[in-house]
C-alpha cells in the first residue's frame, strides 16, 4: 500500500493530469446521463402539470408528443357524461416549426380554454390570452429569440402578440407555446376539432375503471396520464438511447486509457524496484496489487472530482442555455464512480502484465 | 529535432498506442456527434429528394414535413392544377404518427397516397408494391424484419389495422420511419376536405422555382418551395435543434483529449529528462527542444487523429452491417473543425513538457538524476 501510494505521488503533475482525465471521462458520463434524465422531466413536464388524471385520444394513440389526434366531434359531451368524471378539459394540439430570426425553433403547440384550464402551468408574465391573435410563449425560447411581451410572432402564417411568458415549458429539442383552443382550430382549419380530453375523476371514483367507460366511447381510447407520459418517455428513449449510450462507451474508453497510461508510466519507471521485490521474494500478487491500488486510488480521486465538475459543469450549461435540464440523479452518480472503478481495474491490466513478465534477475544485470 | 521526437514517441510502444488511442477516441466523441446528425440530415430528406416533385405546397408558414404539419382546402389541388408551368399535382394527407407492429411502436411519417400518385411515392420497394390499395399498407423494410413481420402482415396505423402490401428500403432514419397508406383510407381515420401538401411537377422547360413563386402568389394561404428548396429547409430543423448540443459535446471532446495528450506528451518528456539534461549539456537551445516536444505532441494527435477518423469510420460501417436506423455520416466540414481541434490539443497539451524542459538544469544528467 506505501509503495503504492508513494509510486503515484512521485509525479504530482502526472497524478494530477491522471485524475484529470478521469474526472473529465467521469463528468462527460454523469453530463450525458444527466441530460437525459433531465430530458426526460422536460418531456412529460406538461402533462404532469395539466389538470386530470386521464388522457383521451383519438383510437390508436397512445403518445401526446409524437402523435396527432383528432377526436371525433362529440367525444367531449360524451366524456362529460360518464359515470365518475369530474371534470373535462379539451385541447388541441400539434408540433408547428416556428421560423425565428432565421432559425428553426420546433414548439408544441397547444389550444385551450383559459376559462376551463389546459394552460401553463406558471406564468412568469403577463397573462392569458383573450383574443385568437394571442398567444403564451415559453420565456426561455423567447428570450433565446429576443422576444417579450408585446412582441409579434408569425404561427402558420398568422401574426401573434406574445401576451403571456409560461415557465418550464421548455426542453432543447422543444418548447411550448399556448394560444385559445379557437385561435388552433382555424390554424389547423378544422373547427371544432380537439386533440386530447383531460379529464379529472371524481374523488370516489377509480382512475382505471372511469378510462375503460371513456374508451368505450367510439373512436377514441382512454388512458391514465401517467401511461401516457412513460409512453412518451419510452419514444424519445428509443431515439436517443443509442447515440448516448455510444458517448457514453467512448468517455468510458478514453478515461480507462488514461489511467492506464498512467498507472503504466509509473510502473515502466519503477520497473527496477518491482525486480528487486521479486528478487528477495515478493510474489506477483503482492506486485498485481501494488498496481492496482494505484489504478483504484488515482481513479477513485478522479471519480470525486468528475462527479463535482459535472455538478459545476450541468449549472453552467444550465445557466448559458436554460434549455438544456441537467439532472445529476443518485443512480447516474452511482453508475459514473462505479464506471470509474471500472475503468481503474481494466486500467491495471497493462502494468500487471509488464510486471508479471519481470525477470528478478534483470535487476542485478543493471 | 524531428528524429528526437519520432525516436522518443516510438521508444514505448504501449505509451504510444495508449495515448493516440485516448486522442483518437476523444476526437471521435467529436467526429461521432457530427456524423450522427449530418446522417440525420441526409435520411430525413430522402422521402423529399426521392418524391418526384419539383415543388411542395403547404399550408402558410410550413416549409418542412418533420415536426410539421399542414392542411389545405381540397379546393386547392384544381386551382394548382389549373396554373400554367403545372404538369401535375398529387395532393397528399400527412401526419407523424405510431406505427403498431404487435408490441412494438415505431413513429413514423404516415402519408396518405391517391391511388394514381404522380409522386410522393416509396421510390425503392424490396418486395410487394409501391402504391398501396384500400386497406393496405407499405411499410419500411427494417421497421418490419425487426419486428419479425413480412408481406401480408398486419400492421396498426392510425388506430386501425392494414396489411402490409409492400416493404420500402431507405425510409427511416434514427428518429423516424415512413408508412404509405391510401388517401382515401388516411382522408376516413382524419376527415375529409383537406389534404395536407400538393406534391407538383412542372412541364418540361419550367423552372422550378418560378412556378413555385407562381403558385404562392396565386394562391391565398399557402407556401410553395421548390424541392431543394423544402428539403433545405428540413435539413434546418435537424440543425438548427443540435447545434447547441454539438457545442457542448466539442467541449467535452476537446477537453478530454486536451487532458490526454497533456499527460502522454507530459510523461513521454518526464521519461527522457536526462537525454534532454544532455541535449541541453551539450548546447543545445531550448529553442530546439521545444520544437522536439512540440513535433511530439503533433505527431501524436495527427495520428490519433487519423484513427479517430478511421475508428468512426468503422463505427459507421458495423452500425450499417448491423442494420441499424443509426446513420453515420463523417462530413469535409466536421474532418476540417476536428482536424483544427486536434491542432488546439497538440499546442495546448505541449506547454507543460516545455515549461518542465525549460526549467531543466543540464547539470542534472552529471548528478546521475
């Protein structure tokens, strides 16, 4: 353990940049872990916000984000009129590229009642919209956009006066924007039509048993909200997953190559006192941990210091970009320190073989 | 200086794979990203490029098909119809929806097809055919091997269940597929008296885009591109939507090779202090040293740079012989950005040697250090 200890603290400048390059493949782990997870927040944000326990769809879909409905014409009167439903809010809502400042901003767009709710759930300015020509914008994409209250944006070809700023409404592929359900229908030119029922259930009433009345309804299935959102989550998973989760097995290479540079060096540099052990006796086994408490120490080091540079870091991106939600949760922190150790075991590999291969002999030809 | 630097670079073998290694990987974390969304970029306009139209109508403000959504007035296919420079118009239903295969869902672009399409149609078809019938569907290829299901299948689109008449090739990317149904099956799932895009050819001898200027300034309510045009556009979106997430994965990227090359140019120098302590007994200027450790660090990230590319290269080929909807795709651009970042790394990662070097006593080779 002293050997250990000593060998990696004779450097300090190489110790310091070996526990640099882990913390930094350790931060890069827990920043793209976090950035999912916080993707994932941003993504079912609405519907964990809105009103209602259950979702109604148009027959077939099972995703708010991701898929248009359309319900029929009556599906409002007829939810309203099931046995332990409370309460039924409609919306109507699509995806809608806005062009601004000759950028491509996607944004959710969605049509409600203020007197009825489906709306943001914070307001940070302004207020509801009162007319068809207004509209509640995200504050974050407005003010990435230099845009405010008063402000006039183009929907669809029509003009908008920004009259309201909603918070946490946003996520870096998307954010939300609110205008009157009536304003929606004529963008999407189908009047009348609605897109989802948010519907709140009596207290007595069980959530389960009140969807299976609702998607008896023809044409339309009903689902609780939480279904809906792991469904969701589940979609945008699937597109993202792969390319994270191929970062995520390079950042992972890049810090065991480091420290097995590192721990090598040291070894390579000491190979003559590693002889002169084996020389008066010492086994390879007591040589194989000398190298990895090296490798452990030097990683585990690194791990603390990853795990506070991707802390630092998630603010700072946070704080140049409020679009981006970076979430450092337990089991992510978990996962990047155990990476880190094991980066350190496979780091050791290298040096042990080098130091199973020493003849004891080659120290007295010196 | 260069042999010095060739000859102490290539002493340790091991060192020298573990540190071109680490930039090589480092640059790749870069070259990936980028590889990843400008194939991105290239698959989602492939049902643009491949249409057969020269220009797409949509309704007012909407330039695109991904995220986007459009609605016409059925009325709107005669008016085009009627323009002069228009050979034919094919109007089309569109929307972005589930594909249902048994337990797997796929999002995909769902297009509605009349049954004499002009364009719009899968351009590529393995098995089946192209333009599907009432009740049927054509689906992408690996959409449907991966969920195990063939010709005469069924699959759930829009809540209701079609048989699969066809099998498209190059009709889904990392995000998306594409699925073709009926108009007229699209038009009774989603109402009827719209149509969401006119998909136009113009007569031999038009220009594009004066016909789409045409159209736009006839027509009340609509926005008319040529296809290079829309399918730049669409392109935008995909960009516009990851450059901020490119910065920071350059950042880190950079970062992390920083740190390597630092550390194996560092210990590559730390090694060899003595023979430097003698270069510099004998007279040599630091000067000269200098450009030793800096031709060093160089030569080391050029060639982790060339396996960066050559690893991601590989990457994209066993992703492709996989069958994954993962598109790399290593543009001039990104090799130039990654080429100028590896350059950063090698000045950056050489100041620490030189400043160990300079502080260096020529007298330490005759003290036995």
């Amino acid at each position: 353990m002293t050997l250990a200890i000593h060998n990696l603290l004779n450097d300090k400048t190489r110790l310091l940049l070996s526990v640099a390059g882990v913390a930094l493949a350790v931060m890069l782990i827990l920043i793209l872990n976090g950035f999912l997870t916080g993707m994932n927040r941003q993504i079912t944000s609405y519907l964990d916000h809105s009103p209602g326990a259950l979702l109604v769809a148009q027959q077939g879909v099972e995703n708010l984000l991701g898929a248009t409905s359309l319900l029929p014409q009556n599906a409002a009167d007829l939810a309203s009129r099931t046995q332990g439903v409370e309460e039924v809010v409609p919306i109507l809502s699509q995806f809608v590229i806005l062009d601004l400042h000759d950028k491509k901003a996607p944004a959710y767009m969605v049509g409600y009642n203020p007197e009825v709710g489906g709306g943001p759930e914070k307001l940070g300015a302004g207020r509801e919209p009162e007319t068809d020509r207004e509209v509640i914008f995200d504050r974050v994409l407005a003010e990435r956009h230099d845009l405010g209250l008063g402000k006039r944006i183009s929907i669809l070809g029509k003009e908008f006066e920004i009259v309201g700023l909603s918070e946490e409404t946003t996520s870096w592929m998307t954010s939300f924007f609110f205008i009157r359900k009536s304003a929606a229908e004529q963008l999407v030119r189908i009047p009348g039509a609605t897109s989802f029922l948010l519907v709140t259930v009596e207290k007595s009433a069980e959530p389960e048993s009140v969807a299976s009345a609702l998607g008896r309804a023809p044409g339309v299935d009903a689902q609780l909200k939480s279904k809906v959102a792991a469904n969701d989550l589940t979609l945008f998973a699937k597109v993202f997953s792969a390319p994270l989760r191929m970062m995520v097995a390079i950042a992972f290479l890049v810090g065991s190559l480091v420290v097995g540079m590192v721990i090598y060096t040291a070894t390579v540099e000491r190979q003559r006192e590693y002889g002169v052990l084996k020389a008066i006796g010492a086994g390879n086994r007591v040589l194989y941990q000398v190298v990895t408490v090296q490798a452990l120490a030097a990683s585990l080091a690194g791990s603390g210091l990853g795990v506070l540079l991707a802390a630092a870091a998630g603010r700072w991106i946070m704080a140049a970009r409020p679009q981006f939600l970076v979430v450092l949760a337990p089991k992510d922190t978990a996962f990047a320190i155990a990476a880190g150790l094991l980066m350190a075991l496979l780091a050791a590999l290298f040096p042990a073989r080098l130091v199973a291969g020493l003849a004891p002999a080659e120290v007295f030809r010196k | 200086m260069m042999t010095l630097a060739f000859r102490n670079l290539f002493h340790n073998r091991v060192r020298l794979v573990a540190s071109t290694g680490g930039v090589a990987l480092a640059l790749m974390l870069i070259l990936a990203l980028d590889a990843i969304f400008t194939g991105v970029e290239r698959q989602i306009t492939a049902v643009i490029d491949n249409s057969g139209a020269d220009v797409f109508v949509a309704q007012s403000g909407v330039r695109n098909f991904h995220m986007a959504s459009s609605s016409l007035p059925a009325s709107s296919v005669q008016a085009v119809e009627s323009m002069e420079g228009v050979a034919a118009v094919t109007p089309i239903l569109y929307l972005t929806n589930m594909v249902v295969i048994g337990e797997e869902r796929n999002l995909a672009y769902i297009l509605g097809l009349p049954e004499e399409a002009n364009a719009g149609v899968a351009w590529k078809v393995s098995a089946g055919k192209a333009l599907p019938g009432l009740g049927e569907a054509v689906v992408d290829r690996r959409i449907a091997e991966n969920s195990g299901v063939g010709l005469g299948d069924p699959v759930e689109i829009l809540g209701r269940k079609f048989k699969i008449a066809g099998l498209s090739e190059g009709t889904a990317n990392i995000t998306s597929s594409t699925a073709y149904i009926s108009l007229q099956d699209f038009a009774a799932l989603r109402g009827q008296g719209v149509v969401s895009y006119l998909l136009v050819q113009v007569e031999p001898g038009e220009i594009a885009a004066a016909v789409a200027k045409h159209i736009q300034a006839q027509l009340d309510g609509v926005t008319a591109l040529p296809r290079q045009t829309f399918a730049a556009q669409e392109r935008q979106v995909v960009k516009d939507m990851s450059t901020d997430v490119i910065a920071i994965m350059n950042l880190a990227g950079l970062s992390i090779g920083m740190a390597v090359m630092a550390l194996t140019v560092y210990t590559a120098t730390l090694s060899r202090r003595a023979e430097y302590g003698v270069l510099k007994a004998l007279g040599a200027r630091d000067a000269h040293l200098y450009r030793a450790v800096l031709a060093q660090a160089l030569i080391s990230v050029g060639l982790g740079f060339g396996l960066g590319v050559i690893f991601t290269w590989l990457l994209a080929q066993a992703l492709l012989a996989m069958g994954s909807s993962l598109y790399l795709l290593i543009s001039l651009e990104s090799l130039v950005k990654v080429a100028a970042a590896a350059l950063v790394i090698a000045g950056l990662s050489a100041i620490l040697p030189i400043k160990q070097i300079s502080g260096l006593d020529p007298a330490i080779v005759f003290r036995g250090k």
